[in-house]
C-alpha cells in the first residue's frame, strides 16, 4: 500500500512538473514573439541613432580641423591680427 501512494505522489509531482515547465515555454514564447516584433519596429531608429552620431562626429572632426587650419579664428586674438 505505500509503494502504491509512493509511486501516485511521484506521477503527481512529475506531472506537476512538466505543467511548470510547459507554462514557462509558453511564456517565454510569447516573451520572444514580444522582443521580435519590438525589435522589428526599434531597427529605424537605431539607424537613425547611428547616422547622427556619425554626422555628429565628422561636425565635430571638420571643426578641429578648421580651428587647427585657421588658428586666429578661435582664439584669443579675434580681431588684432593674433598680436596680443
């Protein structure tokens, strides 16, 4: 009689188990589906992200260059020819 409540509690619980883990498949499924569709939707504006920050950069390496080109433009001196 215990082997046979024994081996009924240990079908339950096996049983129990595999609902859980059924449960959590179905979850993370629809998490994936959710993550696929938003990522879908982000991916323009990632690019565009991206595009600004590279434009951003050459703005910022084109102004080095015309500050070291045309040094009494940005500096102290603006307007006395650089002699003070």
């Amino acid at each position: 009689m215990l082997n046979a409540l024994t081996l009924r509690s240990d079908a339950a619980k096996a049983a129990y188990a595999q609902d859980v883990q059924a449960t959590s498949a179905t979850a993370e499924s629809g998490l994936l589906t959710a993550e696929s569709s938003q990522a879908d939707s982000a991916a323009p504006v990632g690019a565009l992200g991206s595009f600004l920050s590279s434009a951003s950069s050459v703005g910022s390496t084109y102004a080095k260059y015309q500050q070291s080109a045309n040094p009494t433009v940005s500096g102290n001196a603006s307007g006395t020819g650089g002699l003070y």
